[in-house]
C-alpha cells in the first residue's frame, strides 16, 4: 500500500474515533426527544443499548484502521 493512502487512512480512522465520541457525549441529549415519539418509549432499552453499540462500533473500527495502517505504514517505511 502506498504511503499516501496509508496517511489518509489514518485520519478516515481516526475522524471514526471522534464521531463515536461525539455520539457518546450526544446520547443523553438525544434520547429524551426520541422518548417522547409514542412508538419508542416502551423500547428504551433496547434503543440505548443501539447508540452505545453504534458508538462502540465506531470507535472500534476506527482503532482498527488506525492500528492497520500505522503497522503498514511502518512495515514500508522498513523496506525502503
């Protein structure tokens, strides 16, 4: 992979790890307005447990990215 791509990989990566957070910080913000729609407020556990997953993902895969490329970056940048 060349080093131009494995850079921009890990800013993508790492853009993953500050929406995750940010859907952490916005979570108890957003959830109330979402409990007052009739449909959802006898699903709330279930709802909760969907944003803090999606936050998990993010930032898990935002780790992942970041650790991948970094190691491929790195692994290049020996061979040379």
């Amino acid at each position: 992979m060349n080093r131009n791509k494995s850079v921009i990989q890990i800013i993508w990566g790492g853009a993953l790890i500050l929406a995750g957070i940010g859907v952490f910080f916005r979570i108890p913000h957003v959830l109330p307005k979402v409990f007052n729609i009739e449909q959802f407020s006898s699903i709330k556990g279930f709802i909760y447990f969907c944003f803090y997953f999606m936050a998990l993902v993010l930032i898990g895969g935002g780790i992942k990215k970041i650790y991948q490329n970094y190691k491929d970056l790195k692994r290049d940048r020996s061979n040379q």
